[in-house]
C-alpha cells in the first residue's frame, strides 16, 4: 500500500462544530488547503483556501452575509463557490469561482466530502450518534499525530500495546495475553476481546468504585474510512450489570493531514453519571495523556517506515484485525 495515498470519496471530519464561527480558519484535509467559515445564517461553507483572482488565501478574509470576502482585494464567493461581487466591476465572468466543497454537518461535526461531486452522498457520513445521543455525555478533542493516517487505524484497531504504553490509564496485563476474535462482515471489520475475571484499569477505577475484579470487553471497528469506535467496558464479574460498571464509546474520527500527519478528532462517550462535570475534567486528562503516550511510538514509526521504505512490517496473531482492516482499505483505493 503506498502510503501517500488517500481515499477521496468520502467524509471527512474538518473541524467540531463549536470551532467554526463567522470567523474564516484553515485546515488541510488529503493535502488539500481548505478555508471553512460560518455564514451570517449559520451554514457551514467550505471553499478551497485560494482565491482565483491572485492566489491568496481566503482564509485570511472575512465573512459578510452569506459569502466568504478575500482580505485581499474584497471579492466575495458564496458556499457553492459563485463569485458574487468584484469591487469595482459590476460584470462577473462565470468562469470567476473557487472550488466549494459539499458540508454536512452532523454529530456536531463539520463533514467535507473531498473527492467527485457526482458521488457525493450524505448518508454515507459515518455513524457516531453516541457524540450527540442525549442518553449519552461526551469528552472531546482534537490531537496531531506526526505520522501517516494508517499507522493511527492500526493503532486503534490493535489494543494489545495498551499492556505496554498505557500502564498508568488503559492498560492491564490480560489485554495482550488476551486472543482477539477478528470477522468480517461487507466492509467492516470488528475486533473483539473479552477479558473474564480481572483487575479494572487504573482508568476504569477513575470512573467507577468497583469493589473486586470485573469482567472486561472491547469491540473495535472501523467505519470505512475516517472513524473507529471502540465499544468497551466493565461489569462486575459473573455479572452483566452495567449500572454497576463502565459502558463507553471510544470514537477517533480520523482527518488525513497530508503524507505523514493525522489529526484525530475524538470523543469519549458514555451512558452514566452524565451530569457529573468533575468526572468530565478527569476523562479529557485522561485521555490527553493517553493519546501522548501513543504519539512518541507513532512518529517513531514514521520515521522508520521513511528510513527503510522498501522493508515490510511483520504481523503476529494480535495483527488479525489489522491485516482485514488494510484489506478493507486497499479495496476501497482500488475503486476510488
């Protein structure tokens, strides 16, 4: 698989919703610059982060009603991309347009599709409900890896380096001793563990008070291609009680930066003591230092992989959702 290869069409989570304003910003999405803004309305609007008329960013503009203005030289375009006023010129040529890309905004994210206009399709924005479920309170954030998009799915669709990485959090011993179960089913691969009579996690004893050993699970899926989730939790052993113990959604919605970047735009999501603000302030801790363990070992691998291009990484038993999961992957490049 060549690493510098992305899928184009489609969703890919820009930015949370509460982050855009009537105030331009600019991201990178698949190597591609692109200037999101709010409108006076409160349509998202999405627009290559160039203006054809010299080049400069739009980013750097302002939005006026229903249009994003160049700070430039004052041309305005609306959120199909349409020039709508050219100072000074009241004849505005149809070939005068910046490229707009389709916005959907959903789960309190900004979606852009990024690949052909004829194949846009809302209905394929992954589902992650759990984010504005009201049944369910959510964490979240956004983190940069240095390293390739891939390297994060494997990451997140492998938990067995929580034994080792994530001591102080996440990781107990059973996880890697543990065997995974990896199906396939159309195009999504589901990961699972289930850990039987165990010590709760550092971070499982943060959440609740359990009173001895619990039994554990984890099921793990990517929704092709930019989100994971992480169904897991713990009851009390002999028990399937989850009033008494942790039933959580882990979601990584991941935006391909370029080549050797990743930003991952995660939610911690559950379904107890939604209303507990202190709880709120130890999960984002949490979870910042989690992802902070994983990014040193990332951008390390990046680093390796660019050093030795022409090795291949080995895989083991604990690859098995891995392996499927780059299967799904390659067949998506294959037809995008």
């Amino acid at each position: 698989m060549d690493m510098a290869e992305f899928i184009k069409n489609a969703w890919y989570a820009a930015c949370w919703s509460a982050e855009l304003t009537d105030s331009p910003m600019a991201k990178r999405v698949l190597c591609q610059d692109v200037a999101l803004f709010r409108t006076e309305k409160g349509v998202a609007g999405a627009v290559e982060d160039r203006c054809p008329h010299r080049f400069a960013p739009l980013s750097l503009g302002k939005v006026c009603g229903e249009n994003i203005v160049c700070g430039y030289h004052g041309m305005q375009f609306d959120c199909e991309g349409n020039c709508t006023s050219i100072p000074g010129q009241k004849n505005i040529p149809s070939r005068v347009r910046a490229r707009a890309y389709p916005v959907v905004e959903k789960y309190d994210l900004i979606w852009l599709w990024t690949g052909d206009l004829e194949k846009t399709d809302p209905d394929l924005v992954p589902d992650v409900h759990w984010i504005t479920d009201p049944d369910w309170c959510s964490v979240t954030g956004t983190a940069r890896y240095d390293c390739n998009w891939l390297l994060l799915v494997d990451n997140l669709i492998d938990l067995s380096h929580t034994t080792f990485v994530h001591q102080s959090t996440i990781g107990t011993d059973d996880v890697a001793d543990t065997p995974v179960i990896a199906e396939r089913k159309g195009d999504i691969v589901t990961v699972t563990r289930e850990m039987k009579n165990t010590e709760p996690s550092k971070f499982y004893k943060r959440l609740r008070t359990f009173s001895g050993r619990v039994d554990r699970w984890q099921k793990i899926w990517l929704e092709p291609p930019s989100a994971v989730i992480i169904d897991a939790g713990a009851v009390p052993t002999g028990t399937s009680d989850k009033t008494r113990g942790v039933d959580t959604r882990v979601i990584s919605i991941l935006k391909p930066v370029d080549e050797r970047s990743v930003d991952q735009l995660w939610a911690f999501s559950r379904d107890f003591a939604l209303d507990d603000e202190k709880l709120n302030v130890e999960i984002e801790k949490s979870l910042i230092h989690t992802f902070g363990e994983d990014m040193a070992f990332l951008a390390g691998q990046q680093r390796n992989l660019e050093r030795f291009p022409t090795d291949k990484m080995l895989n083991n038993s604990a690859d098995a959702g891995v392996v499927l999961t780059r299967r799904v992957i390659d067949e998506y490049l294959a037809v995008d």
